[in-house]
C-alpha cells in the first residue's frame, strides 16, 4: 500500500479533506497540482482554510488492460467511452481501494475526536468513482455510521451506474430505502459478501451527507455526460446534491476551473464547516 501525502493544518486542526487522484497520477502529484491553483483571491485552498488537514492517498500499480501495462490506478477502468463494458474488471481493484481508503477516513476521524462530519472525502476523475464507492462501502459495513462533512469531485463517473439506476427504479426519492440498495449492491457486487444483517449497521442518517460535482462541458477524457449521469443518479439516493458544469480548464477541460472551480470547492467546504 502507497503511502498519503500529508498537508498538516498550520492552526489547530478543525477539519481534514480526503482527495483521491485520477489514473495515472499519485498523491504527491495531485497534491501539487492542486494548490498551484487558486481561488479568486490569489491564494490557493490551503492557504484559504489554515486549519485543515489534506490528505491524499496514492493507489498502488496495477495491470490496465486496455493500455497493456502497469499504471497507477484504483482499479481498472475498461473503457471510458463505454464505461458499462467489461465492469467485472473493476470489481478487485474498487474493493482493495475502498478498504484502503476507509481506513486513512478512521484514522482521520480519531484524530478530530471521533466527529464525521469534520472529514470530506473526494477526488477527480477516477479518485472521485473510487471516493463514492467507499462513501457507500462505509455505509453498508457499518464504517460511516453518521454523515460527513461532504463528498466533492470533479470529471468524473459512477461505476455501475447503469445497474444503479435501474435498481433505483423503486424508489420513490431520496432517502434511507435508496441507500439501503445501494449498500445492498456494494455488499454483493463489489465486497461480494453475503452476509446478512447489514441493515442493522447503515446509518439512516449518512444520506444526509452533502454533494459537490462539478465537471467540464469540454472534458475530452471523462464525457460531461458521465458526470451528469453520476449526478442523476445520486440525486436518487442523496436529497443534497449540487452540480456544476463550466468551460476552459486546462488539460483539454479534464481538469478544476481556475478560479471558479476552486472558489466552489472553498465555498462547499466553508459551508459545511459553519452548518
């Protein structure tokens, strides 16, 4: 297992966000990339929040079947022009990185006294697929047994989400019944654990958790359809999720907005912060 990045607080610890980087890139690399960006003011996000601790895991080096050789991945992803073609292949890598990520979320939770709803988790591209599969792993293991502060992403997709959006189909909105089946699915298709009695660990109120997605309308990586599809499809299981499509980031639009984008990201965190 690839070891975080840490980004200590330069004032009392209050907060800490979880970012998950995209295939290909690493911890360190994001981390970098990221606070090379600035908000509207000039200073980048660190700076902005002063008492918050970032963390940003690294996946480890795994086999890509479509470019044939090994890369930095949280699992493998087929194809992203038909992101429901080979799923099966997805399966080993999103469960190992689900664990992975679940346990830097319980260490980063002790470290603020046990309080959820002071640790966001996220990510671009594939780091935000992976962070909202753990989102729901926590929730059927019994992991996430109370909201978090938040969950943000940009440019990125919902694996399976062809499956989930039938599944939903039932549901009438938004709530505890949609989570349950979602945590159902994590259970059987991705943990593969038959177990049963899982309902009497979910938490009915971690779908309360608030949502950021925001994506480019030019990304020429990750369709914006993929994120919108992503978007829908939360909505049906989580009542506050926000979207936001933009034009013109770097990296053929697979990328944050500068500044809008970050000005966002800082105005979701500031929000939950206060809440």
């Amino acid at each position: 297992m690839e070891f975080p990045a840490f980004h200590d607080p330069q004032t009392p610890h209050t907060h800490t966000v979880i970012l998950l980087h995209g295939r290909g890139s690493d911890g360190p690399e994001f981390s970098e990339e990221l606070f090379e960006s600035a908000t509207s003011t000039g200073d980048n996000l660190k700076t902005r929040l002063p008492g918050w601790r970032w963390v940003f895991p690294t996946a480890r080096d795994r086999w890509s079947t479509t470019f044939q050789e090994e890369m930095c991945a949280w699992f493998d992803a087929y194809s992203l022009d038909d992101i429901h073609a080979k799923q099966d292949l997805q399966v080993a890598g999103l469960r190992e990185s689900v664990e992975q990520i679940l346990q830097i979320l319980d260490d980063e939770v002790k470290l603020l006294g046990g309080d959820y709803r002071r640790v966001y988790l996220g990510g671009i591209s594939q780091g935000i697929a992976t962070a909202l599969w753990t989102f729901f792993g926590g929730v059927a293991t019994g992991r996430i047994p109370e909201p978090l502060g938040g969950l943000l992403g940009f440019c990125g997709w919902l694996p399976f989400a062809r499956q989930l959006e039938d599944l939903l189909q039932s549901s009438e909105s938004p709530g505890t019944q949609s989570l349950r089946l979602v945590s159902g699915f994590f259970l059987d298709t991705i943990a593969k654990d038959k177990t049963t009695g899982f309902n009497e660990l979910l938490s009915t109120s971690a779908v309360s958790t608030p949502v950021f997605l925001g994506h480019g309308a030019d990304d020429e990586w990750v369709s914006v359809e993929l994120g919108r599809q992503t978007s829908l499809a939360l909505s049906r299981v989580m009542p506050h999720v926000e979207w936001s499509e933009f034009r013109g980031a770097e990296g053929d639009g697979h990328w944050i907005k500068e500044p809008e984008g970050f000005d966002q990201i800082l105005k979701f965190l500031e929000k939950g912060a206060v809440s």
